[in-house]
C-alpha cells in the first residue's frame, strides 16, 4: 500500500479533518497545523516532518543554525508524541556529497535528532550510487529529491529519469543481498505524480492544498473525495513494464 502524503497547511482549516486517517507532510516553515496532523495521521500512515531546506532556497533564504536546532526541537517534541514522525534531515540544495554526510553526521552522531531510527537522510538523483549506499545501510528511511537532468518537475516520465530509476532499483535489490538487510522506506519528494507507476513507498504533494477549491460541484466533503481518487489511482494502477523493480518488495 503505497502512502500519498498530503502537503500542508489546508486552508480553510476546517476541511483538513476530511483527510483523518491519511498521511501528512509539515514543513518548520508552515508548522500552524502540526498538532491537527497528530491527531489525524492513520495508524498506519506516515507524518513527515520537513526541515524547510527547499522552501528557503526557492525563495532566496538563507537559513542559520538557529533555524536548524529550532527545527531539531520542534521535531524531537513532534516525535516524543506522534509514533507515525519521521524527522528530515537537512540538505544542501545543490550542494556536495560531503556537505551533506556532514550535515546527517551532525543530526546522527551529534545526538541532535532524538529518535535516529526515525529519521529521513535525503539521496539527490545525480549523487553517487556510492551515497545512496552508504545512507542504505544506516537509515530506515530515504527520501529521493529530484534535481537537475532528473528533475522530477519537468521530466515527469521523461527516459533519463526512468532509467536513473531502473538501475537505483536494480542497485538496492543487490545491497539487500549483499548486506543481509531489508530495504529501507523510500520516500520520493514531489513524487506523487509517478507514485502509481514506480516502487516508491510514499510520494508527497501539495496538489490537495493548492487545488481543492478551484474543483468544480464542490460538495460538503470534496476534499476527503479529491483524496480518496488520487488513492484510487495510484494503488490500483500496474507498475510499468520495468523488470528490475520487481526485484525487491515494493
């Protein structure tokens, strides 16, 4: 069963409780909804707690270490209360491989996040196989960002894309072997729109908050309906004809 995770905040916030029982992603940057998102996340949902990296550098922001230990208690209380947390951990947009090892080594070794067991470490798609190993073996879950020539945004299902894809697959179904170990959670950013065609175990997207009320015959409970198709669609389409996804138990 694959987790649509629904970008917040949901205004107005009165029709966010038609999503109960769903999965939810808050950003530090827009956290007015986190105590909602508690109480409604599904048992067996997910509740993704986003540093704000990305929000920042599309706007030009430049974010300072007081941001980044506000956001570490914020998510640390979040998760002291919520089971279903799941702590990202900052990145550099655009930035190095050993920037961003050293940015988990200070969120894991350095103790700032309370529950390592429940944190996310980011994978760039034109990063190195050799990254994504390394974070394989450590991490319960990883999230996928797309970037560049693999820009999820604008090559959609564009062949450079699906074929980084194919061999991320066909690399972590070998790791399994290799390592003895199950694979983690991977979490595609922005991914919702190629969640029902490709293994990912949850996609995020802001597609509920920004275009519930342009719906047309809207009822009393549109959004719990917009939501319910979009499930639909990616938990009852086949994956594509890609043969190495099946190498592992997505």
């Amino acid at each position: 069963m694959k987790r649509l995770v629904h970008g917040t905040p949901i205004t107005p916030k009165r029709f966010l409780h038609q999503l109960k029982g769903h999965s939810f992603c808050v950003s530090y940057m827009h956290k007015e909804q986190i105590e909602d998102c508690i109480n409604l996340v599904g048992d067996n949902e997910i509740l993704i707690l986003d540093n704000g990296a990305f929000t920042a550098w599309k706007k030009g922001i430049k974010l300072d270490e007081n941001h980044w230990n506000g956001f570490y208690t914020w998510a640390n209380e979040v998760m002291d209360r919520c089971p279903n947390a799941v702590c990202v951990i900052p990145d550099v947009i655009n930035g190095t491989e050993e920037e961003n090892l050293q940015l988990i080594a200070e969120a894991i070794k350095g103790g700032k996040v309370k529950y390592p067991e429940r944190a996310m470490a980011i994978w760039h798609l034109n990063e190195s196989m050799e990254q994504l190993e390394k974070l394989f073996r450590i991490f319960n879950f990883i999230g996928f960002g797309s970037c560049a020539e693999y820009d999820i945004a604008r090559n959609g299902e564009e062949s450079d894309y699906l074929a980084k894809i194919k061999e991320v697959w066909a690399n972590m179904a070998w790791w399994q072997i290799k390592h003895k170990i199950d694979r983690p959670w991977i979490h595609m950013m922005r991914g919702l729109g190629v969640l029902h065609k490709i293994g990912f175990d949850s996609a995020d997207s802001c597609n509920i908050a920004m275009n519930h009320c342009y719906k047309k015959n809207k009822t009393i409970h549109h959004v719990k309906m917009f939501a319910d198709r979009l499930a639909a669609k990616v938990n009852k389409m086949v994956l594509p004809d890609l043969p190495l996804f099946n190498l592992v138990n997505a």
